[in-house]
C-alpha cells in the first residue's frame, strides 16, 4: 500500500501530466466530450457508471472506486479526427461584398485532428474507504474556416478549452451498495474569432451623416462604391474558473449484476477577456474631394471598433446518467447506458464591453438531450478482452439557430475495442469510435444579411476517434 505522502505526490504529477497534454479539443454533441476512458470508448461508454473495471470508472461514478481493491493509475489519450465541410447552396453576399474571396470559397474542412487526454489515479484506504483524483477534459470545441469564405462575418475560428480536476471519495455502505461524492475544479478558456463588414459599417456611417445634412445625400453611392471589399478582423478571447461537485451510488444486485447512477452539477462562469479589432486601410485611390470625406466616416466606424474589456455570463449544463453491468458468463458482459445532458441551461452567448454595452450576442436556444448506449465485452482468454458498443446521441442544436461556429446534428456511434493484460497489474486498452452526423443544415444571417451576409446549405460532417489507455495497479 502507498503511504498519504506518495499518495500526495503521485496526485501532483498526474495534476501536471494532464495539463501537459492538454491542446486543442474535439467536436462533441453540443460541446461535452464523451472521450474520458480508453476503455470506455471501446462500449461507446455503455456502462459507464456500473462497469467499475479501472481507475478511469471513477469520471463515470465515484462510487465506482469501491470496487478497486489496490491502487491504481490509469492514463490515455484520444485522438479525434473532426470533420466538416460546408456546401453551399443559395448562401447571398453581405453589403458591397463578394460572396467570398476567392469565388467558391466554402471555409474548406473546418475540422481538425486533436488530442483530448485523461488521466486517474485511486487508493484504496481501508475495506470502506477509497481516494481517488481525475483530470481530464469534459468539454471542449475546435472549428477553424478558411480566410475569406462565404460565412466569415459569423465565424473564422471557435476554439473552447477545458481541463476538469476531480477529488472524490468513496463509501461502502454495505457489502453491496457504495456512494461517491466529489468536487469539480474546472477552467474554461475560448476564444472566438471572425470578420466585421467594415464596408457595410461605411456605407452605415455615410447614410447616417446624409440623413443629418452633414454630406449630400447623392454622395452615399460614390461612397459605397469606392469602398468595396473592407474586412476588419474581429477576435475575441476571455477565461474562468468554476467550482462543481459529483454524486453517485454503484448497487450490486447480486454477483452477477450492478447498477449504478451519478449526477454531476453544472457549472456557471463569468469569462472575461479582451476584444481586438484590426480594421483596414482605405482605398489610396480615393479622389482628393472624397479621401478626407470617407477618412471621417472611417474615424466614425473605427470608433465604435475599439478594443477593450468584455465579460460574458456562460453556464454549462449538468449531466445525469444510469448504467448497468451484467456478467452474462465466464465469456460476455452486456451494459447498457442512458445519460441526460441539461443544456438548456444554454440560451444565448452574449459579449459585454466593460462600458455595459453588449458586443455580440447570438442566440443558442440549446435543448436537453438524451444519449442511450449499449455495449458488450467479450473476454476471449487470460490476457484478451474484445468490446463492441453502440450509441445514439442527441444534439442540443436546433436547426433555427445553428451557426457555423457549432454545425451539429444528431449522431450515431459504432465503436470497438480491445484490452491486452501483460500481468495482472498492467494492461492496455485501445478502441476506435466512427461518428456518422446527420448532414446539419444552416439558413443563418446572424441577424442582417447585409451586415453578415446569409450562408444556406448543409454540411457533410463526421468524426473518428482512436483511443489508448494504460492502467497500472500497484
């Protein structure tokens, strides 16, 4: 057995590795990961709260940690290959803009290749108590356009990062009824980033000076058509941290079957952060009577396109799960998993300058959701265990609303899986997960298709996931 001290210390560096590792996130259901278990994504994380089968079960069910008769330190990693392509069909051009630069320029893939890891570690105290720490990233986003595609006023780069932090504890109640109780440490990191229509904000400006007699009213056209094509970059960026906690009981039915439950509570945060601006140069071909007019104008829009402080009020949503595990014999398991995301915690995503004036909002309108999956093992010897599983995952997007900033839709998962145990105390385990979306569709001006110009179409979109997994017990 370790002592308090190593203990202590082995918690640290795990703390450590994680944030390492830590990079850029994958596309999710909404924006949760599933991806938190090597060996879990080889059942599509059926079970989870009920399998019990390694330290990483603890993410799943604290209660879970009950059933680790040693130490234990389980470490992975996913690797996720996003993939998003748009197709447009009917998409209009913002004011004095093209559609896009070049023509046909549909943002190419939006997705990415990226790793999410994890990393556990339990200890066992005595017959009754267990310790147990996780880190890991429960959510997470990466969509990344190509410069000057046709949806650029609404979207460029969406990055969301998180790293969770996980205490808990568990405590045999009987012989066979276990209860686990922990508390979340969570940092969010995002930033967002996208073009502003500087032309339209001219023509904007110079209609506003003609309805005050400050220029004549014929001079707006000359304007608009001497300005042409003006993008500002827009970026966005902010951080927090939120305190959660974590509850759940791990009931075995008899030796042959468990049955466990967790709920983990939201989480609500006040990001604040910066908004940076790089706006364009003008035209140098300006004509002398026209140059000074539209140098005004241009000071008008720059000023309203200053940088400076923003906050922005973000919850995340809680997620509630009930699994079972059954030995069916000495060769299969089935498990099964139903999970509730409440996401309509989720209503808009609004930036506020420091002066108390909002920069962007966008409505989100999330909607709950319900993720079911099954999933069997089949233990082929000593040292061979294969998995299977399959999942149905819900997405909290609703079609009005979606943006290209999060292209959701419903998904399907088909997952497999293995484990190899080189000795009784260290094993390895690796799956692979394909994702089919269902094409999401996007009829989106964010508001003013002359400001933001319309995208309509849809998006061929899915996802692969390699994971592995070492776990050592001690």
């Amino acid at each position: 057995m370790t002592t308090p001290f190593q203990r202590t210390r082995i918690a640290t560096a795990l703390a450590g590795i994680a944030l390492a590792l830590t990079a850029g996130y994958a596309y999710p259901a909404g924006f949760a990961l599933q991806e938190t278990s090597g060996s879990g994504l080889g059942n599509a994380f059926a079970g989870g709260a009920a399998a019990a089968e390694d330290a990483s079960g603890m993410w799943a069910n604290a209660a879970a940690m009950s059933k680790m008769t040693k130490s234990q330190i389980s470490g992975g990693v996913d690797l996720v290959n996003f993939s998003a392509k748009f197709n447009n069909n009917g998409s209009l051009p913002a004011l004095n803009q093209p559609l896009s630069t070049p023509a046909g320029n549909n943002g190419g893939d939006a997705g990415s290749l990226n790793a999410v890891p994890n990393v556990y570690a339990v200890f066992p105290i005595n017959p009754q108590w267990t310790f147990g720490i996780g880190v890991n990233a429960p959510f997470g986003l990466v969509t990344d356009y190509d410069s000057g595609w046709v949806g650029r006023y609404q979207a460029l780069k969406s990055d969301v990062k998180t790293i969770n932090v996980n205490p808990a504890v568990s405590f045999k109640i009987t012989d066979n009824l276990a209860i686990g109780v922990g508390a979340d440490y969570q940092h969010v990191k995002a930033t967002f980033s996208s073009n502003f229509n500087y032309s339209a904000g001219l023509a904007q400006a110079a209609t506003a000076a003609a309805a005050g007699g400050l220029i004549p009213p014929s001079l707006v056209p000359t304007i608009v058509a001497a300005t042409p094509g003006l993008d500002s970059y827009v970026n966005i960026n902010g951080d927090d941290y939120a305190w959660g906690w974590n509850i759940g009981l791990l009931w075995d039915v008899d030796k042959n079957m468990r049955i466990g439950a967790q709920y983990r509570s939201g989480f609500s945060y006040n990001i604040s952060g910066n908004v940076s601006f790089q706006n364009p140069a003008l035209p140098s071909n300006l004509p002398p009577p026209l140059a000074p007019v539209v140098a005004g104008l241009a000071a008008q829009v720059n000023a309203a396109l200053f940088n400076g402080g923003v906050t922005a009020d973000i919850k995340f949503p809680s997620i509630s799960n009930a699994s079972v595990f059954y030995r069916l014999d000495d060769k299969w398991d089935l498990m099964g998993d139903l999970q509730y995301t409440h996401w309509s915690v989720l209503q808009n995503l609004t930036f506020v300058r420091t002066t108390g004036a909002v920069l962007l909002s966008t409505p989100e309108n999330f909607r709950n959701t319900w993720r079911f999956a099954v999933g069997t093992n089949y233990h082929y010897d000593d040292k061979w265990t294969l998995r299977a599983g399959y999942a149905y995952d819900q997405t909290p997007v609703n079609s009005t609303d979606l943006t290209p900033r999060l292209p959701d839709n419903n998904r399907n998962w088909l997952t497999i899986g293995a484990q190899y145990k080189w000795t009784n105390d260290l094993a390895l385990d690796f799956g692979f997960a394909y994702i089919w979306i269902s094409d999401p569709q996007i009829n989106q001006n964010a508001g003013s298709t002359a400001q933001n110009g319309l995208i309509n179409g849809s998006y061929s979109a899915n996802v692969q996931i390699y994971g592995v997994q070492l776990t050592y017990s001690f």
